[in-house]
C-alpha cells in the first residue's frame, strides 16, 4: 500500500469519525429538549396529582358526605325536620302586600 493511499484512508476514517460525532452532538442536544419538555410535562402531571389528591381528602371526609346525602339524596339527620316551599308561588296574600311585607309577616301568613 502507498503512502498517498494511506493517507486518503487516514482522511477517510477521520472524515466519518467527524460525522459520527457531529450526530453525536447534534442527538445529544435534541434528547436534551425532549428531557426538559418532559420535565415540564412531570411538573405539570405532579400539581395535578397534588390537586386531585387534596380533592380526595376533601370527598372522603363526613362533611362532604354529609352535604351530598342532603343536597343530592335528600336525606336528613335523625330530629331535623324538612321545610319545602312551594314552587314558583312568591306572593302569599295580595300581590302588593307580598312584594312590601317583611319576611317575618309572609312566613306568618304562610304557615298560620
């Protein structure tokens, strides 16, 4: 083998060492956006799970059962007694005298 073709091969094998690296680099520094989208989205995912986990709490307590028993099921606590108004019907007595009464005084010709 001569020494010129010696050093084509040498310049040859430097040339694809040089490329390789370069890809090297260049993956290196796109693996490097993809880490910090990923943390990002790990950060992201992390108060989500702070979120749902304060709400977990919150729903296992009694005082939330408590309200869904009685505002969705209509249920109530032993000695307590339900009030229900009739729907849609504001004025008690005459029209004008409803609008004008205090609160107490509907309440009173409501119930007596």
């Amino acid at each position: 083998m001569s020494k010129s073709m010696l050093w084509v091969f040498l310049w040859f094998v430097s040339f694809s060492l040089c490329l390789g690296a370069g890809k090297t680099i260049v993956d290196f520094w796109r693996r490097q956006d993809v880490v910090v989208e990923r943390e990002k989205e790990l950060e992201r995912v992390k108060q989500e799970n702070t979120g749902l986990e304060r709400k977990l709490t919150e729903i296992q307590g009694e005082s939330y059962i408590e309200k869904i028993a009685r505002n969705q099921l209509g249920l109530v606590k032993s000695g307590e007694t339900i009030v229900m108004l009739p729907q849609g019907s504001q004025s008690v007595g005459e029209e004008g005298a409803a609008n004008t009464a205090p609160n107490w005084r509907k309440w009173w010709e409501l119930f007596f």
